[in-house]
C-alpha cells in the first residue's frame, strides 16, 4: 500500500482528523491533505513524527512504496546540504568582503601607510605641494592631486631644500609616498600653481577639517 494510503487509513482508524494531525506535526491541514494525496512527501524528521504520533514504525508507513518516498528524502537531504554549504559560502565572502573594506576603510582614515600601499582600489597619483622652510628632512604638508583642491596632507621625507626649490613633486598610493622631487616654483603645472601657492601652512584639524579631502574619507575608494 502506498505511503499516502496507508497515513490516511491509520489516521481514519485512530480517529484523527487531519486538523489534528496537522497540529502535532506543527504543519498546516493543507500539507497532511497533499501527503494523502500523494502530491509531496514529509521530511525525514517529520516522517518520524508522524511514525510517532500514528504509533506505526516507519517500516509500516513506507511499506509497498519501494525507493520513492527514500529517494525522495535522500533527495531532500542532498539539497538541504548543498544549499546549507552554499549559505556558508555566501556568508564568508560577504564576511572577508565586509572586514577588508572596513580594513582599507580605515587604512584611509588613519592614513596607514602599509594599508594604504596595499590597498587594490587606490590609484598611484602625482600631486605637487609647498614645504615648510628650514632643513627638515621629515615634513607635514598638504599635496593638492588635481587643481580643483583635492588632495591630502601627507608626510614624507623631503631631503634638504632651498628657498628656491621648496616646492615638491609626489607621487603617492593614497598615504604611502612611493617617490619626492624637489622642484622649483617654475616647475609646478600652471594649473595647479594656485591651489599649491608659495607659502607653506602647518595643518591645523579645526580649521582645515579631514587629512583627506574626500567627503567621505573612511571610503578605501578613489583616494
């Protein structure tokens, strides 16, 4: 006897309406309806709810079917697994994909030279600033990247200059300055002499706002 006889036929001899069978099994009417039919088939978890709640082992239940119900549940089980396995999968790109952004993120923010170096969405970039006077091997100053004013403050060895070649060419991955050339005011492009001006000024947050001239610096894009 089939599956969806035999459910049926011990339902009717323990005198148990589908409704009922239904709420034991946490399943709605609708579904008992179509197992009787023999539209679907339960799960295998619930199969041994419903071998339970009929007091028939399973044995019984899946007598007269074959393989249909097993390969069936076997069916079930192998898509259940593979989509589980495709969930984890999903979740730990979008997890890797999540904590590097945040890490690049907050390379720029931070101006971390080694992230930013590394970082795969950066373009190398060559910008031209002015430095402060004296002999300072080490300097803090602003390198406009275009002549609308984009740019950032970076810091950087500079090497000994003169009055005369205080300006400096740089070409950088973000905050990490990968070369610096010492240059004269002549040599600065046209189009970026009045962004880049002839007077060095020290960076100060409260009025000079972000490192970073990007309305949304902690973005690891673009800079």
């Amino acid at each position: 006897m089939e599956f969806s006889k035999v459910l049926e036929k011990r339902r009717k001899e323990l005198q148990i309406t589908q409704q009922a069978l239904a709420d034991r099994l946490f399943v709605t009417r609708q579904t008992v309806s179509r197992w009787e039919n023999g539209l679907s088939y339960p799960n295998l978890d619930v199969l041994v709810k419903v071998s339970e709640c009929l007091e028939i082992t399973l044995d019984e239940l899946l007598k007269g079917e074959g393989m249909t119900v097993v390969n069936k549940i076997s069916e079930d089980v192998r898509l259940k697994e593979k989509y589980r396995r495709a969930l984890i999968m999903v979740s730990l790109i979008i997890g890797v994909s999540v904590t590097l952004l945040v890490v690049l993120g907050y390379g720029r923010v931070t101006q971390n030279t080694t992230i930013d170096r590394l970082n795969p969405f950066l373009t190398t970039k060559i910008g031209y600033g002015v430095l402060p006077q004296g002999k300072k091997m080490s300097v803090d100053t602003f390198i406009s990247d275009d002549p609308f004013g984009n740019g950032e403050w970076l810091k950087f060895k500079a090497g000994q200059h003169t009055t005369k070649d205080k300006w400096v060419m740089v070409s950088h991955r973000g905050s990490y300055v990968s070369s610096v050339r010492l240059i004269t005011y002549e040599e600065v492009p046209t189009t970026f002499r009045t962004q880049v001006g002839t007077d060095y000024f020290k960076y100060r947050q409260k009025t000079m706002g972000p490192r970073v001239s990007k309305k949304w610096g902690w973005l690891p894009f673009g800079g």
